[in-house]
C-alpha cells in the first residue's frame, strides 16, 4: 500500500527545487487542477506537456511551463510536495486568493536530497 506524505516546502527552497525537479522532467505529463470556493474545482491542463517549474521571488511567480501555455500563480503563500519514498507525485501551491493549484505528475519524479540544499530539512512541520 502507497502512503503519500505530504510537506510544506521552504520557502528559501522553492526555486532550487523547482529547478532540480525541472532537470529531470523530459516531457513529463502534468494535469493542473485549479481549486477555489467561488468557481469550485475545475482541471485547467488535463496531461499536458510540461518543460519544468520555476519560481521568480523577485516577480513573486510560480511557473508551470508548457509548449502549450505557460501557466503562472502569483504571489504563493504555500507549496506542498506530495511524496512517496522521495518520489515527487505532485506539488500543490496556495496563492494569495486562497485558490489551490494541484499540480499532478503522471509519472513520479525523484526529490533532490535534504544534504544537496542549505542546512537542515527541506520541509517546515509535515502536514496531517
């Protein structure tokens, strides 16, 4: 049986996570899920093909690329790595408006090591 945990990134590890997780994306297949109590949940990209993820601190803009459309979240508050057994499975993102960005990873991609990032853990308090 497959328990996904699910963390609260640091912030100061949103961008070199990002990108690492982007290194290892070779069009990899995501579905971008949008969740928000005015218009409720609705998929935005359904397997679509993605180039990777980045995060601008200066512009405050969390990226999904794609060949299709680029794919911005402005100003997160929060970015939550769903994993198993250091396997990425999706990466959910809590902007200013309280919408929840759900992006889901068709197959599963590894986490950078904890050793490779400034000190200590990649993780604030895990989630229930």
């Amino acid at each position: 049986m497959k328990f996904t945990n699910y963390n609260v990134l640091r912030r100061d590890l949103w961008d070199p996570i990002l990108r690492q997780l982007s290194k290892q994306c070779n069009a990899c297949q995501v579905r971008v899920e949008v969740a928000n109590p005015e218009i409720g949940d609705q998929i935005e990209s359904d397997w679509v093909t993605t180039e990777g993820f980045s995060y601008d601190p200066v512009e405050d803009i969390l990226w999904v690329h794609s060949a299709e459309a680029d794919r911005s979240i402005a100003h997160p508050r929060e970015l939550v790595i769903g994993e198993n057994n250091g396997m990425v499975s999706s990466i959910s993102v809590q902007d200013h408006t309280d919408t929840v960005w759900v992006i889901s990873l068709k197959e599963p991609l590894l986490l950078p090591s904890g050793s490779e990032q400034s000190n200590g853990s990649l993780y604030h308090e895990p989630r229930p």
